[in-house]
C-alpha cells in the first residue's frame, strides 16, 4: 500500500530528526525492497545519493531535493536499520500512517546470550515506557535512549574460537598448513543492494586480513567474490553474514583439488601466501596493490571472471 507524503508527515518530521541524530552515513541504512522506493524517501527526506551510501544525510539535514513536485509523491511504509552499536542494529518496520505504530527489531547475533537478553529487557522496557507516555516522536526516542544506555553499558565483545589452521595471534599454524588437505575455494555471495560505504570497507578489511583474493560490485545487487583457502573463504562468509544483508544469498561455490605442498625451499611464513599465488584462479588476475577490485557494472565482473578462468562460477550464480 502507498501513502500520499502529506498522510506520511508525521513519519518523515521524526525519520528527518534520526538522521539529524545519526553521526555516519552508514549507521541508517534502508531495508525496502526496491531501488524506487529509496530514491523516493530520499527525495521525500529532503535528498537523494545515489552513489555510494544510502542516505545522503548532509542534504536531508538541509532540505535539499530534486525529487517530484510534493504532491506528486507517493511512498510505501518505511523500513530502515539504525546502528546502535558496532555489534548491534535496531530494525524499524512502519506498520501505518502514525509514526506511533511500528515495530522494532534487534539484530544483535554476535553477541553473548547475555548482552542479547539486556539489551532485549532494555528495549521492551523503553518502548512500554514511551508508549505510555504518548512521545510524539516514539522512533528517535527509542534509537537515542538505547545508544545512551550502551554508552554507559557497553557490549562485551564475545571471543570467537580461531579457525582450523590458525593460532591464537591470527597467523596460519604452518605445521597444519603443511599436513592438511588443503583447497581453494572461490565463493560467490548476491544481496539486494550494496551501498553503505562501511560495508564497503568491510569487504576489503575482512578480505586483507583473510588473506583473500576478491571482486565487489555494489549497487543493486551487491555482488562479492572471495577466492582463497577454503577455511579463510567460509569465515569471511561467516563474517558476512553477520551483517543481517538484504536478501543476501550463497550464489556458488568451487573448491579446487587438493593443493600440492609447497617446495621445501618455501619458509614456513611463506607458505600461505605460495598456495594463494601458485593457485588462487584471480591472483594473476589482480594486482598485489588491489586484493580486491571494486568494479562498477556486471560486464566488469563477468570479464574479469573469465581473465580468471572462473566464469563457469559466475554463469552458475546467474542459473545461465
């Protein structure tokens, strides 16, 4: 169902004052389900960037649109992901006209059963709380009384179990690499939409540290492509996931025989980064100043798969 702007502005006044709230573009990310639909909140709002992050804050806190004439506007219920921490988002679902009647999401999976449950008491207190009181905007109320108690009640981080192969600094166990089946294997992951400039940044960070071979596309759809040692590519798809993405999918996976041993004349810190080139399919595709490659279209993407000799990887995502 769609709404006029003007049985809607109630709901734009408060979504305007969250934005106001918010310090980085990245902490209030849209969850609809069409490209239309955002550029048409973000014309309502006040602004549209279509390029790179989500919300173009600075022009909603301005005023700024180039959108259609007021009354030409219509608009689905808003749907939005507000960060209330690194390690927890608050999903808003618009139920009707009133900026009252909604419901909110916490999305907080890596975190201990314990901080879970807190800040679950917390946000059902809050809401009960401002529900009795009638606060005209129930939305911002809500988002800044939680990051106020996270800030004096901060999440613990949980300590993740290092993966197979790899020690408790991080760096591989040479002595596992060098007695382990070890493959590789490339991984191909599809979502609604790739536009927040953090999550960007996350691809490459996540990729870096794996040691990972990667294309992303962003935009609508996202796509991401990891190639490297398969327990390396299964946590970055871990990782990932941990994101809450729209509509994000394992689109395919190849695992490749098991790899030879490196030479002896190999060092032992060597050997992970002799396994990748030696036989990563995109390593003699990219360049070491470039572990992962942001491209801008499909056609990149599906060209660079091939420079790989991985296009049957790319074909079988798109069910060609």
């Amino acid at each position: 169902m769609r709404y006029s702007r003007s049985e809607l502005e109630p709901i734009i006044d408060e979504l305007r004052l969250v934005i106001a709230s918010v310090i980085k573009n990245e902490e209030f990310e849209w969850d609809l389900l069409d490209e239309q639909d955002e550029r048409d909140w973000e014309n309502a709002l006040g602004g549209e960037d279509a390029y790179g992050s989500s919300m173009n804050v600075s022009a909603a806190r301005d005023g700024v649109s180039d959108g259609p004439p007021y009354d030409d506007v219509v608009l689905v219920l808003p749907e939005y992901s507000l960060c209330l921490a690194p390690e927890a988002h608050l999903r808003i679902q618009h139920a009707s006209s009133l900026s009252s009647n909604f419901k909110p999401i916490l999305y907080a999976p890596s975190v201990s059963r314990t901080d879970h449950d807190r800040l679950s008491h917390e946000l059902t207190s809050r809401l009960d709380e401002l529900n009795r009181q009638g606060e005209e905007y129930p939305v911002f109320n809500l988002f800044t009384s939680l990051r106020e108690y996270l800030a004096l009640n901060p999440l613990t981080e949980p300590t993740r179990p290092s993966r197979p192969g790899q020690g408790v600094d991080g760096h591989h166990d040479d002595k596992f690499v060098a007695m382990r089946e070890l493959r590789i294997k490339c991984t191909l992951l599809w979502s609604h939409h790739l536009l927040a400039t953090g999550k960007r940044k996350k691809i490459v960070q996540w990729s870096t540290e794996l040691g990972l071979w990667g294309i992303s596309k962003p935009g609508y759809p996202g796509v991401i492509i990891v190639e490297g040692l398969e327990a390396d590519a299964d946590e970055f798809v871990h990782r990932i996931k941990q994101l809450n993405w729209k509509a994000l999918q394992v689109r395919c996976e190849h695992i490749s025989d098991i790899l030879p041993t490196p030479p002896p004349e190999v060092s032992a810190p060597g050997r992970h980064e002799w396994l990748l080139r030696h036989h990563a399919s995109l390593a003699p595709v990219l360049t070491d100043e470039i572990r992962v490659k942001e491209v801008a279209g499909m056609n990149e993407v599906a060209e660079l798969m091939k420079q790989a000799g991985l296009e049957h990887v790319f074909k079988s995502a798109l069910k060609l």
